[in-house]
C-alpha cells in the first residue's frame, strides 16, 4: 500500500514536470529575451567566437527568431547543452527552443515530447580518405580500416553498410574526434568517417589538406532541425515559420542588401512575405513585418549558410543537398499565403 | 719537546673529487654502475625529446600576429607552436563570456585576495611573533595603492576598509568588556546569534531603503561582523584576518562577481567561464568542503547511533559514486523532479554537487587524523575538564589537522582537477572554453597548443597548492620539530 502511494507521489512528480504551460510567446515577450539551447563545439554551427560573440548556421537561426519577436537580433542567450542534457533542458523549460545540430527522428520526435519545426541542415554520414589509396566511391572500401568514435551512431551505420555491400573493415575505435583526426593524419587508418559537415571541419586541421577527398557516397540521413516542447503550438509555428520565411526569401531573392527596395516589389509572393500584404504576422502573435526583420536584420537561408559553412569559409562546403529546391537540392519552404 | 706542535696546520682541503662540482656529481649521479647507467638513460631521454619540444614551443613558435595567417605558410612557420590562438582567446581563456568592460571587478577580487591571503602564508598562520604582525600589516597596506592605481577610488577605499579592518577589530576586540559571565555558555551563544540575525535584517533593510541592491550580501557582511566581533574578542590581527578571510570576503567577491547594486552591472552566471570559473569553482569547493569534512569525520566518531549512522551513510553513498554521475544527476535528473519553471541556477547545482562529494572524502581524511591521535590526549582533555568543543578546539583538531595536511592537499589538489568535469553539464570552464576555441572554424586544428596550455595552467594552479601545503606544513610542525 505505502509503495504504491510512493510511485503514484514519483508518477504525478514526473508528469507535473513534463506538462505543458502555454503561452511560450508570452513568456518569452516577458523575460525579453529567448534561450536557445546550442551546442558550442560544433565548428560551423554555433561556437564562440574570440569576443565571445556566438556565430554559426544553429546561432544565426536563433537570432532570426529573436528578430522575428523582438526586433532585435541580439535579444538570444546561448546556453551550451550536452548532447546528454539537451532533451531535459528542452522539456523542463530551461531553453525555450533547442538548436544544436540535433537529427530528427521518430523516436525523439514521439517520445521524447519534442517537436521538429522542420530541417535546417541536411547531413548525412561520409567518408574521407587519402587521394594516394586512389579511391573514388566508397564502394571500393572493401578491407579498409576506419577510424570511428566510440558510442555514436556512426559505428552502426558504417557497419550496416559494410554488410549491406558485402564489405568488410577494420574498425579503430577513438574516444573523441580531435584524436581519431590525428591518428587519421598520421595514416593508421585508411579512412575517417563522421558527418559530412564534420568531415569538412576535420579536413581543415589535417597537415595537407588538400591531399584528402571526400567520398560522395552519403549512408545515412541525419536531417538536422531546430525543436521545441511539444504543446505549445503557437510556438511551434513561430520556430517553424521562421526557419521557412528564411528559405523562402532566398527562393524568393529576398536579400539583408536588398530587402528595403523588395519592399516595393510587385510580386505578390515577396509582398506577402515581407508583410506589405496581408497580416501573416499578426496571426501567431507578431508583427506584420516579421519576415523583413528576419532578412534585414540576420539574412536568408542562402546568406546564413554561405556566412557560417559556405565555400567562403574555412569548412568550404558547398550547397548539396542543402541547395535550393529550384536548384536540385532539398531545402523546401511552404508558402506563405 | 719541539716536537709537538704549537701552531695547528692549515686543514687540508678535501680531495676535488670529494668536493665542488665534481663532488657533487660524483656522489649523486655517478656514485654506482647503476647510478651512472641511470644518469646515461635520463640524459639519453632528455636530448631525445626537449630539443624537438623547445623547438616547437619556443623557438620556431608563432607569436606575432592575430589570425590563423599568422601561424601557416606563408607568413608563420607551421612546425612550430602558434601561440596566437592562445593570445586572441586569452580574454576568453581567463573570464569566459564575462563583459569585456566588467573584466576588472574580477581582477579586482583577487587581487584583494591576494593582498589578503598572501601574508597570512607568509606570515604562518596565527603566529604570535611581531614581526609576523608587521608583515600582516605591511603586505596589504602596499596593496591599496595599486588597486587604487588599477581600479579607482570607490573599490580602493572599499579595500582599504577590508585590509585594515583586522587590526582595528582586534584593537576594538581587545577593549571591549566581556558579556556578563552569568550567562553561561549556551545562553552567550544564543544571545550572539539572535544579535548576528537582527544585524543581518538591519543591514538588508538599509540597503533596501538606500535602493543599493544586493541586499543579501550587505545583510550576511553586517551579520558576520556583529556575530564575529564577541566570538573573536581578544584575537590577534591574524586570526580576525582569517575569519574576515572566510566569512566577509567571499561576500565582497560575490558582490563585485555577479553586480546588480552599486553600480556594478548584473552579470548573470551563465556568463561566468574561463580561468575564472574553475577558480571560482576549486576556490568554493574547498572551503565549503573542509569544514563540511571535519563536521562528517566527528560524526562518524561520534557516540550518537543517529548521527553516526547518517554521517557513515552520506560518506559511503558518496564515496560508491563517481564526480561525474552525481553532477550528472544534479544536472539532468534533478531538473525533471522540480516542479515546472523552477530553475536552480546551474553553477549553484554544480558547486553543491563538487563541495558535497569532496566533503565526504575530507571527512576519511580528517577521520585518519583524529584515529592517530592517542587515546591519553583525549582523556587529557577531559581530566582538565574540557568539554566537548573546547578539546576538540584546543587539543585535538589542531594535532590531527596537522597530521593529515598530506591527505588534505591530495583531496584539495583532487578538487582543483576534478573541476572539469563541469563539462558534463556545460559549464565553461577554462578546459570548456578551451574545447570550444578548438571549434571556431577561423582557428581549427591548434590541438597541441590548446591542451599544452590547459595543462601549463593546472599545473601552476596545483603546484601552487602544493608549495602552499609545504609550507603551511613547516610552519605548524611545532610539536614535531
């Protein structure tokens, strides 16, 4: 009897902890400032900078949010979460969205109690190696041996793979990135793998880097999208309007140089994303310029991924799958209207 | 009889390979065939690997410069250290995400702790010698004209206040009368604490209706005065120095850390990082572990079924668990059973979560001390008609202290290291700070640097330590001489 009265106290504890208050808006119009959940050592996505100032694709998505809202770019506090806490943050309101290159799947999506407002970044698992092996696809990695982090899904899917093409490999297993990428360098293993986007990073702190290449095989789907708590729709759609009125200003050619003079434009589309038509806005509880302030103040889609990842930049990644739909690649907005 | 010398001849000299350079390499390095074959491999082992090192740390090194250009080809010299990574984040390295413009309020707090610290080490603690005293008052007098230079008016008069307040206390101490004797023991204590909590709401009701902020700490400062000034009546300057040191000091630093009165800005927590926080964190987990430890370590002698049982169990609980699986549970467990919206503030977390577990390994510590003290000390106490406290204060925590200060600086140094482990729950500690410079895709693959620095910096930190137990062991070695 007295245990049962103890897990159903445990039980109502857990599930007080794990409801939904509504009106994550207004919360966040109150404290003047939204917390954003990111990682902090992911070179490209959000990392401090020498001043301290945060800079990266998951950073740059934050402060759209924070121009959508406030009008105000700067009105985020970065809070760098583990890979292990991010979830519990998320779900005992400690961080009001979570954007730390986190991939989207089922499980997270249905159990955990979050919700994916939509893909920022495509990446999926590849493979490096030294040009001198003379390889070009990962199909003729047969017997290679390939340095791999421990714990991570990354183990699983080059071993699915290996099996699923009748391969075998000789795994060399490290306990963080920085020391499997010297090993790597120091040719104890024929390849390297992790997610391209981090291959690309990887690639950078080699001592030659232009002697490796990356394969073009991609074996697995890490879709990587902003999410917040589920239960607060509003809010979902704000997170998830914002992440599209970035890509849709891009398909749109909707620029932070540009954008004063888009005001003006006769394309229906661009007046009902920059608010001149329609009060888009106003409907989640924002202002009809919402998307003008996103541009103006942080870029679209297309200029954050150049600013933070782009050719231009130490990763030099290029558009990919990450390319507009328009031009062959998978980033896809629904229309405002 | 002229055959007896009337003058002493002239001592001869020792033989030149008993003496001098020669001598002494003789005897200490080439004094057996082992010896020398040792001293031939330490060598061997020495040209072997510092010149490489030498090379890449100092002389080829990059050190001009403040882009990754300054450190690849061509402008820099790849085979050596880029040092530059290391000078544009030193900012970051020491203060974290703290303000640039606020840099100084920490400068500040341990610069004063250091003007108030320092000659308490040098001095030995609690020495009675006079010229200990005049170091006591010299060393920090020096320090207010620097800090007046660094900082200004406000926080040096503000440390010129603190630094003498124990001479003054001590002088005022002395003067003024005993409470009445009739009291007795429990009702002096009792009539010093209620005192010390009226003072702590008058303090938190001045700075309320002076608009000041940080009415807490002005509260805490006013209620340690008024509780310290009859407990430590009749001390000398270096014992109000101390208890100054332990009580209103970490309520200055607080103060001058987090802002929010004064003038001061707020810097909330979250911005705390670098150098800085691990400080804060090994400096905070120390002093709130070794007094926690001693309480744990009496405990679990004590005669009590109660207390020891709760002592024993919080001590062995403790020690089953590892650092990181407590401040994981503080940090991801612990959220999940508070009611929704309440935020323990992470740092808080982590620091209970630090100062608790070391606590229970002092407490072993101080346990092994107190078993080595014999059974007649104890019963001497008691003969003299001692109480409980007052032997264990006079007789026997000042012998076993002094017997466990190697067990001490151990856990203490344990501590300092362990610090990082805040990783777990991303705070940003100089090596959190460090992992993500290593991030910043402007600055990738200088993990050499990163980690040769992290490791300099621990090393001056626990070194220090260590030098600072020596001699903190030497100066109380009196019974042992």
């Amino acid at each position: 009897m007295r245990r049962k009265t103890w897990i159903c106290a445990i039980l109502a504890v857990f599930l007080c902890a794990s409801g939904a208050v509504a009106g994550m808006l207004d919360t966040v119009k109150q404290r003047g400032v939204v917390v954003a959940g990111v990682s902090g050592k992911v070179p490209g996505f959000s990392v401090p900078d020498d001043k301290g100032v945060w800079r990266g694709l998951d950073v740059d998505f934050c402060r759209a949010l924070a121009a959508a809202i406030f009008n105000d770019a700067e009105k985020v506090k970065f809070v760098p979460v583990t890979t292990k806490e991010r979830f519990t943050a998320l779900q005992t309101g400690e961080i009001d969205v979570l954007s730390r290159n986190t991939t989207w799947t089922f499980e997270r999506d249905v159990q955990q109690g979050l919700d994916f407002a939509g893909i920022l970044f495509f990446d999926g698992q590849g493979f490096m190696v030294n040009k001198k092996l003379g390889v070009n696809s990962a199909k003729q990695l047969d017997g290679a041996s390939i340095c791999i982090q421990t714990g991570t899904t990354t183990e699983k899917n080059v071993s699915d793979y290996f099996a699923a093409n009748n391969m075998k490999f000789k795994p060399v297993v490290f306990e963080s990135a920085d020391e499997s990428t010297v090993i790597y360098d120091s040719g104890r293993c024929d390849v390297y793998t992790t997610d391209t986007s981090g291959l690309a990073a990887r690639r950078v702190t080699l001592s030659k880097p232009e002697d490796h290449i990356i394969l073009p095989e991609v074996i697995s789907k890490e879709p990587l999208g902003p999410a917040v708590r589920q239960g607060d729709n509003q809010w979902a759609d704000i997170v998830r309007w914002t992440l599209f009125a970035l890509i849709n200003a891009e398909e749109l050619g909707v620029t932070s140089k540009n954008v004063d003079e888009m005001l003006k434009s006769n394309n229906p589309e661009i007046k009902q994303l920059l608010g001149v038509e329609g009060n888009y806005g106003e409907q989640f509880g924002l202002t009809k310029d919402w998307a003008y302030r996103i541009v103006k103040q942080v870029g679209n889609y297309g200029e954050i991924f150049d600013r933070n990842v782009g050719p231009n930049t130490a990763l030099k990644l290029n558009r990919g799958q990450n390319a507009l739909w328009t031009r062959g690649g998978l980033i896809y907005a629904p229309p405002i209207r | 009889m002229s055959y007896v010398k009337t003058v002493r001849t002239r001592d001869l000299p020792p033989p030149p390979t008993e003496s001098g350079l020669i001598g002494w390499l003789r005897h200490n390095l080439f004094s057996s065939w082992l010896n020398t074959s040792m001293t031939f491999v330490g060598l061997a082992v020495l040209l072997w690997t510092l010149p490489p090192f030498l090379g890449w740390a100092l002389f080829k090194a990059n050190w001009l410069g403040d882009s990754q250009n300054a450190c690849v080809q061509p402008m820099g010299n790849p085979d050596g250290a880029c040092w530059v990574f290391i000078k544009v984040r030193f900012g970051m390295l020491m203060y974290g995400f703290y303000p640039e413009v606020d840099r100084w309020r920490i400068d500040y707090a341990f610069l004063l702790l250091a003007a108030s610290a320092g000659p308490l080490l040098m001095a030995g603690l609690l020495s009675p010698k006079h010229r200990d005293e005049r170091i006591l008052m010299v060393v920090p007098s020096l320090a207010v004209p620097v800090i007046l230079a660094l900082h200004g008016a406000g926080p040096a008069s503000l440390a010129l206040a603190y630094l003498a307040a124990p001479t003054l206390l001590s002088r005022l101490g002395t003067r003024t009368g005993k409470l009445p004797p009739s009291t007795g023991f429990f009702g002096r204590a009792s009539a010093i604490v209620a005192a010390s909590i009226l003072a702590y709401w008058a303090g938190v009701l001045a700075a309320q209706t002076l608009q000041t902020g940080l009415e807490g700490v002005i509260g805490l400062v006013a209620g340690f005065l008024v509780f310290l000034l009859p407990t430590l009546r009749r001390s000398s300057s270096a014992m109000w120095r101390l208890a100054l040191l332990l009580t209103v000091y970490p309520c200055i630093a607080y103060a001058f850390f987090i802002g929010g009165g004064f003038g001061l800005r707020y810097v909330e927590t979250d911005l705390w990082g670098g150098m800085f926080l691990t400080l804060v964190l090994a400096g905070v987990g120390i002093t709130a572990s070794f007094p926690i430890g001693v309480l744990l370590a009496l405990g679990r002698r004590s005669n009590m079924p109660v207390i020891r049982a709760l002592c024993i169990g919080f001590i062995e609980l403790i020690r089953g668990v590892p650092l990181i699986s407590v401040l994981f549970m503080v940090s991801v467990m612990l959220p999940l059973t508070l009611p929704e919206g309440t935020h323990i503030n992470k740092l808080l977390r982590a620091l209970v979560g630090v100062s608790l577990f070391y606590a229970a390994y002092m407490a072993e510590v101080v346990r092994g001390g107190l078993q080595a003290i014999p059974r007649g000390q104890y019963e001497a106490a008691e003969a003299l008609g001692f109480r409980y406290w007052k032997s264990l204060r006079l007789v026997i925590l000042p012998q076993a202290l002094r017997l466990v200060i190697p067990g001490i600086t151990n856990t203490v140094l344990g501590l300092a290291k362990d610090t990082t482990l805040v990783a777990v729950i991303n705070l940003m500690d100089l090596l959190g700070i460090l992992k993500s410079a290593l991030a910043d895709s402007n600055w990738l693959g200088f993990t050499k640097e990163a980690y040769v620095f992290a490791g300099l910096a621990f090393w001056v930190i626990c070194f220090g330590i260590s030098r600072t137990s020596m001699r903190l062991e030497k100066r109380l070695r009196y019974g042992n001489r």
